[in-house]
C-alpha cells in the first residue's frame, strides 16, 4: 500500500509541476490572463461610474412636470387668461432661481373649459400621458371631480379659485389658496346685517354651479341666523344671457340688496339687463363675480346699481416690494395691470415648490404633501399662506366697489 501510495503521489506531483512550469500551458492560462483581466476590469468600472453619471446629470435636468387645467376657451377663458400669465411669471421666477434642485420646472396646460368632462378628460391625459404628479385646477366644478382621480393616484392637486365646500377634505392630496364659500356666506350675510348697509331683506340670484350653489347655502344659512328675511332665491345656468324673467321675480320681491353669486361674464350681462329693466336694487356680491374687464364688455360703464363686493387684500399698487415686483413684470409682459385672481395662482405654484424643494426626491407627493401640511406663514401675494388638516387656507378679506369704471376700495 506503501509502494501505491508513493507512486500516485509522485505523478500527482509531476503533474503538477509540468502544469506550473510547462510554457505551453501557462502562456495560454497565466500571465496573459492576468493581463487581459487587469485591463478589462478598470475599463468596466469606469463604464459604469460614466453610465452613472450620465444617469444622474440626465435626472438633474430633466424638468419637473406641473399640469394645469383652466378653462382656455369659453365664458371662463378669462380666468384662464389671468391664471396662465401669473403662472408663466411664477414659472420663469422659479427657473431663474435653479428650479427645484437643479431641475426647472415645465408647465403643460390643458383646456377644462370650466366643465368637468373636459377636465377629467384633461387629468387623464395629463397622468397617464405626460405622467405628471402635479395638477394645478380652477373652477369648484372641475376641481371636486377632479380631487378622487389626484387622491387615487397620489398626485398633489393646487387649485386657486375652487369655493366649495366639498373640495376640503381631511388629510389628502388636495390643497387650494381661493377663498372658500363658507368664508363668503358668513361674511356676507353678516356685512349685510351691519351698518352701513343696514338690511332686512334679501334677494338671492347664484349661478347654478358648484361654486353657485354652495355659497347660496351658506349665505342663506348665515342670513336666517342674522335675522335677514330673504325675499326670494333664483338661479340661472353658467353661460346664461338672458336673466329677465328671475329679475323680475327679483324685482316683485323688492329686496334691500340683491346677493349675486356669478362669474365674470354673467354678472356684466345681467347688471346690463337689470338697467334696461330699470332696476336701480343695489348688487351685493364677491370678487369671482365683479372684479374683471368682461364685467364691463357685458354692463357697460354707465352702471345705475351700487355694486360692493367681497375680496381679498390684493392690491395692484401695494407699496410691497414683492407685489411691485410682480406688478412690474406683469404690465411689461401684458400691457395692464395684475389682478387678484392671477395672484392666487401665483401663490399656488410657488408654495408648491417651496414644499418640493424640501424633499430630497421634489417628485415623492407622499414628501411634498406633509411638507404643504406643515406651511406656516407663507408669505403669498394675497396673502399669507398656513394650510389646515383640509388643505385649506383663510384670507382676510376686504370690500370693494365700482367707481367711474374701476375697482377701488369701498369706503363708507
């Protein structure tokens, strides 16, 4: 066994050696292995860490997309008109400034038209499509349908002019910087009850809409615990032109002050047949209703009604510096003045990317969102900006009427 054992040990070690020291052999699995292999694996890693780069200079400067559907046509297109220029300005502000961690910030809008198929329609092209997980909205209508389609898809939802109630729902994806209908009814009817307008009895004319019809009931709500008597209650449809025959119920009533809840357009068509009517009943209203230049293509300058509205502190020629600033570059770009409504989006955009600015990813909502929650204090054109549990925001308001054609504050 001895004698076995010696002999296979002693191939085994001639095998081995010839293996290490044949030439032949070790040319083809030896040093120039070695070789290859300490070229190709300095070559991979540098593959990689430029794949890497690129990869991550390719994300820093792909731009962050924001939706935005607006009524661009239509009756409502004002509002898209002032909405989308006080956006661009907020928009070329924030990419002046590095965007949100390098990356800029690209808005890409979608025709609502103030319905809310088309603006569904409009959401479903803006997610699925152009993959956003931003949307801003305008309209109470649009923006409560659209508000279950943002929760489901985790997509934070701004909207600047939405009132209703219903759009404030508890902890969700879903934030605005309009003033709400609540804030509308109470205040309204409790101006109207003091001096120095002093009234008793009430007429109600609201649009029936979403926004139309949850102002009514909160104002008529607030008048009964006020001690207003209301005369009468009439509603038309957004995009109405003839108003006759609810005046004329409005005008058998004979109200102190009628209480109008409209947009823009319907409101400047039906003071102008309240005028044809003769009817001189004094216009009690809010700043969705009045403030804007189709007001007048519809009533005309020569007005015959007292018309007060509610609106928030927005003031064009403040002494603010920010407000200056924006006023300035907004009368450079559109050859007028800025108003409220524009300043809501303003505010709008820019809160939002000061939350995303915050997140290490600016495109994690689930980040963005409790950094919105947790806004105090932001300073806003119209206003400064502390979201509650709902996503909402108060704004004080103030009053304002028409003078000689223009929009001024109301002084008794």
């Amino acid at each position: 066994m001895q004698r076995i054992k010696r002999k296979y040990g002693k191939k085994r070690m001639k095998i081995n050696m010839n293996i290490r020291d044949s030439p032949e052999i070790n040319l083809k699995y030896g040093a120039p292995l070695n070789t290859a292999m300490r070229i190709v694996i300095p070559l991979l890693i540098l593959l990689f860490l430029l794949v890497s780069i690129i990869s991550c200079e390719q994300q820093e400067s792909s731009t962050i997309k924001i939706g935005v559907i607006m009524p661009l046509t239509g009756s409502g297109a004002v509002y898209g008109e002032w909405g989308k220029n006080a956006l661009e300005i907020a928009k070329d502000e924030i990419n002046l400034e590095g965007g949100v961690h390098g990356r800029p910030i690209e808005l890409i809008y979608e025709d609502g038209k103030f319905q809310i198929s088309d603006s569904t329609t409009a959401f479903k092209k803006l997610a699925d499509t152009d993959q956003v997980k931003f949307v801003m909205t305008i309209g109470s209508g649009p923006a409560v349908a659209i508000e279950p389609l943002a929760n489901e898809n985790h997509m934070i939802q701004m909207d600047f002019s939405a009132t209703t109630s219903k759009y404030s729902t508890e902890n969700d994806y879903t934030f605005r910087t309009a003033l709400k209908a609540t804030q509308f009814g109470l205040d309204g009817a409790r101006l109207l009850k003091d001096s120095p307008f002093n009234a008793n009895k009430v007429g109600v004319l609201y649009i029936n809409n979403e926004q139309g019809q949850d102002i009514k009931t909160q104002f008529t709500q607030a008048a009964k615990d006020q001690g207003l008597a209301l005369a009468v209650t009439e509603k038309f449809d957004q995009d109405a032109t003839d108003f006759r025959t609810q005046l004329l119920k409005i005008e058998e009533s004979k109200p102190d002050w009628i209480f109008l809840i409209s947009h823009v357009t319907e409101a400047g068509r039906l003071v102008k047949q309240m005028n044809d009517l003769g009817m001189t009943t004094p216009i009690f209203s809010h700043v969705f209703s009045i403030e804007g230049e189709s007001f007048f293509v519809g009533a005309g300058n020569d007005l015959k009604n007292t018309v007060v509205y509610m609106a928030p502190k927005y003031d064009p020629a403040d002494p603010d510096a920010r407000i200056k600033k924006y006023n300035a570059e907004y009368s450079r770009r559109y050859g007028k003045p800025s108003e409220y409504f524009g300043a809501f989006g303003y505010d709008g955009l820019k809160v939002t990317v000061a939350a995303m600015r915050q997140c290490e990813n600016p495109e994690d909502t689930d980040c963005v969102r409790e950094k919105l929650f947790q806004t105090r204090g932001f300073p806003g054109l119209a206003g400064s900006i502390s979201f509650d549990k709902y996503g909402d925001t108060n704004k004080e308001l103030m009053l304002k009427t028409i003078v000689n054609g223009t929009f001024v504050p109301f002084h008794q």
